[in-house]
C-alpha cells in the first residue's frame, strides 16, 4: 500500500476496506450489496442507524442533539448553515482562518448580514487568532469557526466561549481525531472524507432547536427540519458511503476511541513535526507553534525547486500526496486517523534523508 498522505479524500484503514470487500457482494446474505437494496430495507436502516449511534457514543454527543446523514459535502453546509439560521436582522459571524473559513462567510454572504468577527490574515492565516481577539457583533446568530483548516495547516487548541450565542462548527478535517465537548456547539459539520470514510455522506450534528423549525421559504433539500423530522431518510441517502463510515465508526471503537486516537495521532504528527524543527532550517513549519494542526502538517524548504524535487522524489519512494494545496504551495503531509504510524515513520526517515543529500 501506498503511504498516503492525500488531504482528501483520504487513506483508508487496510482492515475497513478488507471489511468493505468481503461483504461487498452478498451483504449480511443478503443476496445483494448494500447499494442494491432499498434504504427503506430492516438492513439498511439498521446499517443507518448504527452509524448515528456509533457517532453518539464515540463523540459524546448528547441526547438532545440531531445526528444528520446528508449529502452535498461541507461545501453545501457553507449554504445550509446562513439559509436556516440566519434570519434578517442577525449577523453571521465567523472567524477568519483561511481557505475553508473565506469560503464559508462568502457563502453566507449571499443570504444575509455577515461580520468577520477575528482573522488571522494580516499572518498569512499561519495561526489561529487570539480567542480573546473574537469580537461577537450585538445581534449575532451565531459564530462559525473553521476547527482546522486543512489547507493552512492550522487548529483551534480550545474553542472560544460564546456565551449565549451558538457556536457552529466545520470539523471536516478534524473530526474525530480528539475528544470535543459537543455540548458547547449549537452545530458540528463535517464531510466524511477525511476521518470518517469515503466521501459521499456529509454529518451534521445538530442542538435539536437549531433543525426542528427551519424556514418555510428555502427548497426542502435545503431544510434541516426536512432532515431532522425524516431521520434522513426524506429522499435516497448515500446509502454505501454510510455504510463505510460505519465500518470506520467501529474501527475507531475497537482502537479504543477518541481519546485514544488523539495520543496515537499525536504520536504521529511529533515525528514529523520534530523532523521539521530538528532540521535547522532546512525545513520550516508553516504554522505557528501554538496552532500546529494534527492533522494536515504543512513545511516548506527554502527553494521551490527543492520542493519540487522533494515531492518527486518522494512519489519514488511510495508516498502520495505531500505537493500543498495550489493556493498555498510548499509541502504538506495530511495525517488523519487512518494514516498509519509506519507511514509518518517513513516520512519522517525520508525528510532526514532528503535534508542530508541536499542540505
Ligand atoms: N471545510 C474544510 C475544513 C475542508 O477541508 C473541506 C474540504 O477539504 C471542506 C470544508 C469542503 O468539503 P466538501 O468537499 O465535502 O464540500
């Protein structure tokens, strides 16, 4: 298998998708493949539920809270989110961070009132600003923050405290890859292709007074409360992608949970990490210190034909990947829970070696 650094979609645990093939053909004997059978079908709707559990459990999300399948990718959340809950008169707020935040408030834009209520641009967006910088407008609907942002290569460390106005979270690159306390998020938003399976199923988690009462006006596919009241199952759901997410679920259970994922990822991102900071400069994080990401690590090397070279050389090697995002450049190795240990070992070894030919 490749060492597959992708930012997304993203690597696959071997035994998840050894799983995925075995039962690929004739589910549960079944006769068919979970994407041959109705979504209406008793096995479906187990498969569907179990993953809403699965997500319950290992995410301590409350019972008050909606647990949404949908489709349409983050992406369409940027719209979903200022559609339902921003009415006239409110500000949307949202935290500048990068490319994902920008695209977010640019979204919402389109529907209503929105204010940047911190940003971290006059930085190049290399850190996550000050939490005591958020200046929250009066009529506030909510504040959006961009948990990770897998371009740049920055995460929040703690989440700022909104007092009475909802926080509203895109966690789409950084889901389940550490304990969040739910409770203080009026929403959670992710596309599953990072950390939670393939792409296709987008989860939206939920404060039940955020999705029960969604305006009459907006199309229905666009209402929360059309989602929320039908258990997403107003219309097909991405009946395989669900599916696979569920075979993740409880491959992150059995690792132990997220807790547990956290210290492994940690262990993870400090090999690469110290590589870049034991290299004299040879390698430079992009990122601030205090808002190093553990899942997307982004590096440059002094010359961009030495960054070049690294990512030809390393594709030689087996390593997919590591060229950064065409708006940012230089290097970057995303490093989800699926992502082996040996993987970011070899990257690790590969950069010495690297530095050692050409520094
Ligand atoms: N938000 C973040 C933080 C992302 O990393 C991405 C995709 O990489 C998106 C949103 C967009 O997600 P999607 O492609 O599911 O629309």
């Amino acid at each position: 298998r490749a060492y597959n650094f992708n930012a997304g979609p993203a690597a696959l645990p071997l035994e998840v998708l050894q799983q995925g093939q075995e039962e690929f053909i004739n589910f549960l004997d079944s006769g068919m493949s979970i994407m041959e059978m109705s979504h209406r079908s008793p096995i479906y709707e187990q498969v569907h539920n179990e993953v809403q559990s699965l997500l319950r459990e290992l995410m301590g999300i409350p019972d008050s809270y909606k647990i949404l399948l949908l489709q349409g990718g983050a992406s369409t959340q940027f719209a979903m989110v200022p559609m339902n809950l921003l009415p006239a008169g409110k500000v949307g707020a949202y935290v500048m961070t990068g490319s994902w935040s920008e695209k977010a408030i640019k979204e919402a834009q389109l529907f209503g009132e929105t204010a940047v209520a911190a940003s971290s641009e006059a930085d190049k967006f290399n850190r996550i600003p000050d939490l005591s910088a958020i200046k929250l407008p009066d009529n506030a609907a909510y504040l959006h923050v961009t948990s990770n942002e897998t371009i740049e290569g920055t995460q929040y460390q703690t989440f700022p405290d909104t007092g009475d106005v909802t926080l509203i979270g895109d966690m789409s690159s950084d889901i389940m890859s550490r304990p969040v306390d739910v409770s203080r998020f009026g929403m959670i938003y992710a596309g599953a292709q990072k950390n939670l399976g393939p792409s296709g199923v987008t989860i939206v988690i939920a404060r039940e007074d955020m999705v029960l009462a969604s305006p009459k006006n907006i199309p229905t596919m666009m209402r929360y409360e059309t989602h929320a009241k039908n258990n997403s199952l107003y219309n097909t759901p991405p009946s395989f992608s669900v599916y696979l997410a569920g075979l993740m679920l409880k491959w992150v259970k059995a690792k132990g949970g997220v807790a547990d994922i956290e210290k492994i990822n940690r262990d993870k991102t400090r090999l690469i990490y110290d590589t870049i900071d034991q290299s004299g400069g040879f390698y430079r994080g992009f990122a601030d210190q205090g808002s190093r990401s553990l899942m997307n690590i982004t590096f440059r090397i002094h010359t961009e034909e030495l960054e070049k070279q690294f990512v030809k050389e390393s594709e030689a090697h087996g390593f997919v990947g590591l060229k950064g995002h065409r708006s940012v450049g230089g290097l970057r190795a995303s490093t989800y829970n699926a992502v082996p240990m040996e993987s970011c070992k070899a990257l690790a070894d590969f950069m010495a070696d690297f530095q050692k030919r050409n520094g």
